[in-house]
C-alpha cells in the first residue's frame, strides 16, 4: 500500500478547501443544460471553464473536443514513468434542467450553503464529483513530492450526458487512440450512505423497443364483426401477459443465454449492506416486492436482467363507451441486461418471441433504438482493489461494494477502450439527483478529494497491467 502520509494529504485539503468550493461554486452558477438549445452557448461556456481550471490545476494538455451536439473536454497529464498504468477519469460537465418554481428553496444556479450542504443543479451530478479529482491530485502531489501524478493520468468530461450521450461513442470511437487507457474511474455515481462508504462495480445495459401491431385497416364494428377476425389490442395484451412466467423470469427463448451469474462472494457482500426492503419501498412508492424467484430485491436490481412494459396503448380511450376492434395497438417494452448478455443477440430474441406470439391476420412492426451495453469488473480486479483501499483509507471503514441498477455510457468506454470500469463516486440518494435543492455533502465531497489523491499512488504501486 502507498506510503503516503494520510495526515500530509488532509492538511493540504483543508488548507486549499475554501478555494477549491470557490471554484466549484463559480461552475456551478453556470446553467450548463444539454437538454435546452437555448443553454447551448452556456455548455460550451461550462466546457472553456473546466478547461481553464485543469490548465491551472496542472494537466499538460487540455482541449476542448466539438462534437455534433455538446462539447467535451479532455485533459491529459503523464506520469513520466514508462511503466506506469494509464487511468481515464469519465464525467459530465451538462446538468439537468431547473428553475425555482420547480420547487427550489433558492435558485438552482445561485449555489448556497446550508449547515454543511452545498445546493445547487449539478453538485452532485456531476460537477462537484468531477471537480474533486482537481484538488484531489494537487493533494496527491504535495504529499509524494512528485511533479506529476503516479499515473498517466486523463480525464474525459462529456456534455451531453443528461440528453443521453447521443454523440458520446461516436467521439470515444473517433478519439480512440488519444484516450487509450488500462482503466477507466467513472465518478458519476454514488455510494451506500454517508456512513456506509461502497464502490460499485458494475452498471446493466439497456435495450428498448416500440412493438406495433396492426389488424383491420381500420377500426371496425365489434358487433358485426367481434369475434371473427384478430383484435391487435388482444394481441397486445397476449403478448405483453407472455413476457414473464410464472417465477418472474423474462420468457422470451435466449434472453439469458450467456448471462454471467453472481458468485456466492457477491451475493453473501449484497446481504451484508443494511438494506431496509420496507424502506426502499417507500420511496419506490409501491406496498411490495416482485420480480425474479430465487433472487432478493437487491439482486434483482443490479445483478438480473429485467423486461419492463413502459407503455401501452391501443383503440378508443375517451370517456364512455365505442365498440369498435381498433386497427393497431402497441408496446414498448426496455430490458435492463447484465455482464454477458449481447444487446444485438436480445433484439434477435425479441423479435423471434414476438413473431411467434402474434397471430395470423395481425402485421407486426418491432423498432429497436440504441443500445447500452451492461459494464462489469470482477471483485478480485487489482484496479477495484486499489480504489477500495483508497476509499478505506479516506473514510477510515471498511468498503463494502455494490452494483448499479441502471445504464450509462461507461460501456462503451469499455467497450471501446477495452479496459475496465471502476466507479467512484461519493454522492448519497438524499443529494436529490434531477429533483429540486439537489445538493452534496461538503464532508463526502472532501472525502472524494482525498480518496482521489490516495488512489493514483496506490494504483501505480499495487498494479502493472498486463501489455
């Protein structure tokens, strides 16, 4: 383990803390929505303003990469030392919308503290979790005496990613060589609790569809003609009560196929997380828990794969009564994938279940739209290791670690780069992601600084990736 004093890392920290929540708080005031063309100019503003600070901060390159939509910022800062791992750091520097009458108790873009809360839209996500790795590195820095990080160190911040990273792989694929790595630390996540620090190793991927289907050219007469020829909203309803059986597993034949189970290791560290089911069941809104048998709710969520019915419709919907059998009907239905799991082999799938469900004199139309790869690190990886210890040393417990129910664009960095994915984030469920008074916790996000300038040393000590 690194021999960096731990007491030499936090004196640099609180010494430099009330500039560096200075800067962040200048970031923060600028409305950097991806989402509303009319804060475009503001995006790219986001975009100079990092740039700026991370030539300040050190990085010897720094660029501002267009794209057909936002602009992403890249920095690169080499070690020096030939042997030394290359690590890219993923963010976003884009936030979602916000206005006071959605319910703020001050202006989203007018950062405020509170005790020791920092509000505003994109504290958590993501600026200030992007922003700690600024000081975190300065930090790592003054305490090993070097002039450059341990690590070949690159950071990649996108604009784009709370419109969905629409232009995200085509960037990563065109600039594939200038951000090769042999890890990549996406710090656009959170942990477990203020006092249950966790690292997550793995996000499920996405696919989603619109299944149409058509029966009479029109909406016909169900009394001359009910009962006689095929109704495509009976269709969709056969077709959406056939997507699960009865213990809750998808039924669609080669959805599982290759799906990379979980050990007994991660299932006994999922159990030992002070998870309150009645609890999370409020905040889901719903009286119980349902879905796969043989799995706890824990494991549904991050480790199976899922098919959801989104939405679905067909025929008359106003008020009263109109007998008719409708022309079409439709679904759309998203399946969350785990480690193993082909998003294209799923599609396949899907459609060949589809075609089988449908009956003759009904017209079936399937539009899949793109897909997110499920990202994975096993829990023995060196890289994983190293970004527990790091945390562990600045939160002073042991890690413990989780899995991310939802998707992002970290697959394809992945994907892409083929490297691995570790995910480092210190933000809570409290912190109000996309919802009013977002905030972060000022005491996390110094832990993020520290874990941060603990984590390059510990990385180039502990591993050698291998050529």
């Amino acid at each position: 383990m690194s021999q960096t004093p731990d007491s030499a890392v936090r004196t640099y920290i609180e010494q430099h803390r009330a500039t560096f929540l200075d800067d962040l708080t200048a970031w923060l005031r600028i409305p950097s929505v991806s989402a509303q063309p009319d804060h475009a100019p503001d995006v790219r503003r986001s975009a100079d303003w990092l740039a700026a600070k991370l030539t300040e901060t050190g990085f010897t390159t720094v660029e501002v990469w267009p794209t057909e939509g936002a602009p992403a910022v890249f920095a690169e800062w080499p070690s020096g030392d030939p042997d030394a791992p290359t690590v890219l750091v993923y963010g976003h520097h884009d936030v979602q919308p916000a206005a006071r009458e959605d319910g703020w108790n001050s202006e989203p873009f007018e950062p405020v503290v509170r005790g020791n809360r920092l509000y505003a839209r994109g504290a958590a996500d993501d600026k200030g979790q992007v922003f700690f790795h600024t000081l975190g590195v300065r930090a790592h820095l003054a305490a090993t005496g070097r002039t450059a990080p341990a690590v070949n160190l690159k950071l990649l911040i996108e604009g784009e990613e709370e419109s969905g990273s629409p232009h995200f792989r085509a960037l990563v694929e065109e600039r594939a060589e200038r951000l090769a790595a042999d890890a990549v630390i996406v710090s656009d996540t959170g942990m477990w609790a203020e006092d249950t620090p966790t690292v997550c190793t793995g996000m499920r991927g996405l696919a989603e569809c619109e299944i149409r289907l058509y029966g009479p050219d029109q909406d016909i007469h169900s009394g001359s003609f009910g009962g006689a020829v095929p109704n495509p909203a009976t269709a969709v309803a056969r077709l959406v009560a056939a997507l699960h059986d009865e213990r809750g597993r998808v039924a669609v034949p080669g959805f599982y196929d290759g799906v990379v189970e979980l050990t007994d290791r991660e299932r006994a560290l999922f159990a030992e997380l002070p998870f309150d089911e009645e609890r999370w069941l409020r905040t889901a809104k719903s009286r119980a828990t349902l879905g796969e048998a043989g799995h706890t709710t824990l494991e549904r969520i991050w480790a199976r794969p899922t098919a959801e019915v989104n939405g679905i419709g067909g025929g008359y919907q106003g008020p009263g009564s109109k007998t008719i059998i409708p022309s079409a009907a439709l679904v759309k239905l998203s399946f969350r994938l785990v480690a193993g799991q082909d998003p294209d082999q799923v599609e396949k799938a899907v459609r060949a279940w589809a075609a089988d469900q449908v009956p003759a004199g009904i017209r079936c139309e399937i539009d899949f739209g793109s897909a997110t790869r499920p990202c994975l690190t096993p829990l023995d990886h060196p890289a994983l290791q190293a970004v527990a210890r790091a945390m562990g040393r600045a939160f002073e417990v042991p890690v413990r670690f989780t899995r991310e129910g939802g998707s992002g664009p970290a697959a394809d960095l992945q994907e892409v780069l083929g490297a691995p994915v570790l995910f480092l984030g210190i933000s809570v469920p409290s912190d109000g992601w996309h919802a009013p008074d977002e905030k972060v916790e000022l005491d996390l996000l110094l832990k993020g600084v520290e874990t941060s300038a603990y984590l390059w040393a510990d990385l180039a000590e502990n591993w050698r990736p291998t050529p």
